[in-house]
C-alpha cells in the first residue's frame, strides 16, 4: 500500500502550499506508533509530502499540500484529531511543492536541546505576539531590547531582526545556553525571542518563565508568519496607496532560512552574505554536489557554474565529474537509476554547516604542503 501510495502521480510542483505547524501536549507513548501510521497512510492519499515528527511532547511538521485539498487537510486534523486542539496552520510566503515525500518520524524530543522537561514546565508558555503587535511594539521602543534570535549561526547570516542578538552557535541546545547567559540577572525585564515557526521560542520561553522571568515575549508564528505580514501589507499599498494606512517598513532585513529545498524565501531585497567561495555579495544557499562532502554554503551563480555546484575543492569537482560520467553509462542500462558514491559524509554536522571553517582548514593544508 505504502509504495502504491508514493508512485502514484502527484499535482504539479507549483500547485502546493507549504505549512508549518507544531503542538506541545502530553501524549502516550504507546499511541505514536499508530499516530505514525495513520498519518502516513491518510496524508498520502492527500499527496501531502514533508515531514512530520511526534512524540510524548506533542507534534511538529512542515509539510507541502496540494493547494485545492489544503482545507481538507486541515479539517482533518481538527475532525480525526482532536487532541491537536491548537495547531496554527502557518503558511509560507511562497507557493511551491519543498519536499519530495512524505516522512513520519518518532523522536524523542521534537526539538534536542537535552533538558529534562521534568525540571520545568513546559506548558508555561510565553505571551505571543502576532506579527503585526510584534512589529508595533517593537518599533515603538526607545532603546534596543532584549531581542534573542533563537536560531543557529547559518540562519541568522542571511536575515535577522534589527538590533537582535545573534548567539553563533550550530545546535538549538547551545542557543539555549547562549540564552541562559544572555538572560542571566535580568527576570525582572523584557525578554524577546524568534525563531523560523515558533516551536523553538515556545520551548525556550517556557525555560525561562520557569525560571523566574516574568516577561517573555515570542513572535508568533516566527520568522515564516512576520515575512507574510509584510507581504500583505506591501500587497495591500500596491492596490492602493490613496487609502491604505502608513507605509509598513519590515524591521527584519533578509532571507529566512528555511529547513526544506528552498533553504530560504526573502523578505526584503538586502543580501547580508557573501558567497563562501569568492566574496561576492550573496544570499543563496546550496549543498556541496558532492554528496560526499554536502557542505551547506553559500555560493554565487558563478562560483556554482564554474566549479560545478561544489565547494571548489578539487576532490569534490573530480567527484562530481566522475559520477556525472559515470550516471550517463548507468542511464544507458537502466533508466532512471541514481549513480551513488557509497561514501560516508566527510564532515560531522558542526563542520557541514560552518564552510568558512573547512575551507580555511583545507588552505593551511594546502600551503603546508608547499
């Protein structure tokens, strides 16, 4: 049933949205398994593709739907699912299908930050701000805040709030020891966070009001939810700058990174990067094509052509080349088959997503040699 269900035809790519959404509440573990189950084989029938992970904590997905079965989906949730009461269904700022398949995964904790959640309350959330409150208050404050932008050091390079405080960190669980420093001595002052969709504000801020604070502020629907905002009001001046009310100009400058294909949509025109490889001013992320390298970096239209999608080291262009030859002699016996190097990765995760690193390491080596 199961590889019925993926190969049967799907809508075209452009005819999807993609949503995110997310719920904290306590859930039996024996009933994930036919959580999972139920989700794979309903969803499928829809042609929803993404991913979704549950656990004892509740719910977490991003997941592209086709767009005429969008209110379908959601009255299934509400209709079959009823202990996922206060889901937000977040869409994206663009329309397009961001994954291949449809993946339902059981996890631990929906978002790893390694704290035990019997040493706080989960459930004291923080006081949500819409986008349009989050941008009001923010822009009405006489002196910087306490901004914390809870996302790793690769999201914040290409788009963050102005005057936010951006921990360089690579993992959700060192942003939470970022925070726990940033915070420190200050319970009795607003503390303000946010991240892509929320969730990992919605855990955060829970630390924090168990720990004493007494104002903790998160941006509802995150980073995803405040981009749409300014793309409805930008819409709304366009059909009618005579009536429509003051100019609303975005305080968040660049691209959200997104965990998908897209790995970003903008939100303004700014490029705050540069491109890992040469320097030029650039935006866009992609994977080493070197699937044995995969390094996540940005890299300029350029740079991609003349060193064939990869990070320009060598060993990844002769890589490259040589599965491409290698791809058309497969083509040739069965088609549609996929050329795989059979490799493990080169770099753990720390490495994959801090190119600046690797490449530099790569040209000690290099001169050494000399």
């Amino acid at each position: 049933m199961r590889d019925h269900v993926q190969q049967t035809p799907q809508p075209p790519s452009k005819a999807y949205v993609t949503l995110s959404f997310y719920q904290f509440r306590p859930i039996n573990a024996d009933d994930l398994v036919k959580i999972q189950y139920y989700f794979l084989n309903d969803l499928r029938e829809m042609d929803v593709v993404g991913r979704i992970y549950v656990s004892a904590e509740g719910i977490n997905a991003q997941v592209s739907c086709p767009k005429h079965r969008v209110e379908e989906f959601k009255k299934y949730y509400s209709t079959h699912w009823p202990i996922f009461d206060k889901i937000r269904f977040n869409p994206a700022m663009s329309e397009g299908k961001a994954f291949k398949k449809l993946h339902v995964r059981i996890k631990g904790q929906l978002v790893a930050d390694g704290i035990d959640n019997s040493t706080f309350d989960l459930y004291n959330e923080p006081t949500y701000l819409t986008p349009e409150e989050w941008h009001n208050e923010l822009s009405s404050l006489s002196k910087p805040p306490i901004l914390i932008d809870m996302r790793n050091h690769y999201e914040s390079s290409i788009g963050h709030f102005e005057n936010s405080i951006r921990p360089d960190v690579t993992t959700f669980k060192e942003n939470i020891d970022a925070m726990l420093d940033i915070c420190k001595g200050k319970e009795d002052q607003d503390i303000y966070m946010y991240c892509t969709g929320g969730i990992r504000c919605t855990r955060s801020g829970a630390l924090l009001k168990s720990n004493g604070f007494k104002s903790v502020k998160m941006l509802q629907g995150g980073v995803t939810a405040y981009g749409r905002y300014i793309q409805d009001q930008t819409a709304v001046e366009a059909v009618d700058t005579a009536t429509s009310p003051k100019k609303v100009s975005s305080i968040y400058k660049g691209k959200n990174f997104t965990f998908d294909k897209r790995l970003g949509e903008p939100i303004t025109d700014e490029v705050l990067a540069k491109c890992h490889i040469c320097g030029t001013a650039c935006d866009t992320y992609c994977n080493c094509s070197n699937m044995t390298c995969n390094l996540l970096m940005i890299s300029c239209p350029s740079c991609l052509a003349k060193h064939e999608g990869t990070c320009g080291s060598g060993s990844c262009v002769d890589m490259v080349r040589t599965m491409n030859d290698r791809q058309k002699e497969i083509e040739k016996l069965y088609p549609g088959m996929k050329a795989r190097p059979g490799v493990k990765p080169m770099h753990e995760h720390r490495l994959r997503v801090r190119p600046s690193v690797v490449l530099d390491m790569r040209k000690k080596r290099a001169e050494a040699k000399l």
